[in-house]
C-alpha cells in the first residue's frame, strides 16, 4: 500500500499567508496611488507675454519633440517637455498623439502593419 504525501497547513499558516498577501496588496494601492497626477493649477492661464495658453497643435508639437526637450530639459532647468499653461484636455490630446506620432505608438508598436506569408 502506498500512501500519499498531503501537505495539511494549519489555520496559523493560512492567517500568515493571508496576512502577507493582505499587506502586498495594501502596499501596491499605496504605491499606485502615490503615482497619481495632480491637479494642474495652471491649466487656463496665460503665461507672461503669450495671447493664450497652449492648445491642441502646440501640444502636439510638443509630444513630437518630447524625447529632445527632455535631453535639453535635462541641462537647462528652463526648458520643460510639457508645458503647463494650457488648455487642459485639448493640449493632452495633442500631446499624446505627438508622443504616438514620434515614437510610433499606434499601427506599429500592435503588429497590424505586419502581414504574414
């Protein structure tokens, strides 16, 4: 007669286990959401000299010309990769579509322009 090897755990092994489990998932919301943006205080107001805040075309020349700001941004602390006086949902409209346009964020990064045979 063989027996069988079964791993009984017991209730204390289970409430460590439950309770390791607990604090991960605790310790990634807090993660997360510490990674949330915040509200742009900015957003609607002319900055000194300028008609009108940043809209959909400057914020798609924006995205376009992301990866370049950044390098400059990086030894020039006057230089930003996004501006914050702008209209809001429009200009992050542009933006994202010129980081998609530079980068190639849509047809090709999903494999549709591929054709097989």
């Amino acid at each position: 007669m063989k027996k069988i090897g079964v791993s009984i755990q017991s209730r204390g092994d289970r409430a460590v286990r439950r309770a390791g489990m607990l604090f991960l998932a605790l310790s990634a919301a807090f993660v997360l959401a510490s990674c949330a943006a915040g509200q742009n205080e900015l957003v609607a107001t002319v900055r000194a000299g300028e008609k009108a805040p940043a809209g959909f075309l400057l914020g798609l020349w924006h995205g376009i010309i992301a990866f370049i700001a950044f390098i400059v941004s990086l030894f020039n602390k006057n230089v930003n990769v996004y501006e914050v006086h702008n209209t809001g949902a429009t200009y992050n409209l542009g933006f994202i579509l010129g980081v998609m346009i530079a980068f190639g964020g849509t047809v090709k990064g999903s494999g549709c322009g591929k054709r097989k045979g």
